[in-house]
C-alpha cells in the first residue's frame, strides 16, 4: 500500500479547520494538520502578493488522492488552491497501519 502526505494552504483558520474535519469526518485522510499562520509570498496574476495562510497537511494512501481533492477543492475558497501530494516513502510501520485503518469506509 502506498501513502501520501497532501498540502493545502488556506486565508483563515477557520477555513483550514473545516477542511480538516472534512477530510477526516469522510475518511479520506486519516489525520489532518492545521499549522500556521505562516507568511507565503508567490505571484499571482502578473503581482507579486503576500499572505497569511494556514497549512493543512493530511496524511492518506495514494489510491484516495483523487476523491481528497476534489473535497478540498470543495471547500477551498481560492480560484487556484494548492493541493500538493508527496509520497511517504519510509515510516513507522504501526502508525502506517493506523492511517490505512483510519482511511477504511
């Protein structure tokens, strides 16, 4: 079985918080992370623009990334809202069982 981390950033706690309890409540991911606020700085059409954003970091299998964002983009409020997966590619082998068992409907 393999396993993904996913990444999103959102405007507002509040926002990062439904995201999270979303995905989670669905089973799509078996843990959520909301950290923040941190500072992102990007472009954004033809502007250089600054942020503060909250992180949600959800912890997956990689066979349920497309259903997980499509209910991010759900509740996202941006018009191009990251969402970023990167594979985990060692881990604790217990806590791995515990995200494949969690992510089970």
């Amino acid at each position: 079985m393999d396993f993904i981390q996913v990444y999103t950033a959102i405007d507002s706690k509040e926002a990062a918080q439904r995201i999270a309890d979303a995905v989670v409540t669905r089973r799509l991911a078996a843990c959520c992370w909301v950290s923040g606020p941190i500072t992102s700085t990007y472009w954004w059409q033809g502007k250089l623009e600054q942020a503060e954003e909250w992180v949600c970091t959800m912890k997956t299998r990689k066979e349920l990334y497309d259903e997980l964002e499509k209910a991010i983009k759900e509740i996202h409020t941006y018009d191009t809202p990251e969402v970023l997966a990167t594979p985990i590619v060692v881990g604790n082998e217990s806590y791995l069982d515990w995200i494949a068992n969690e992510t089970q409907r």
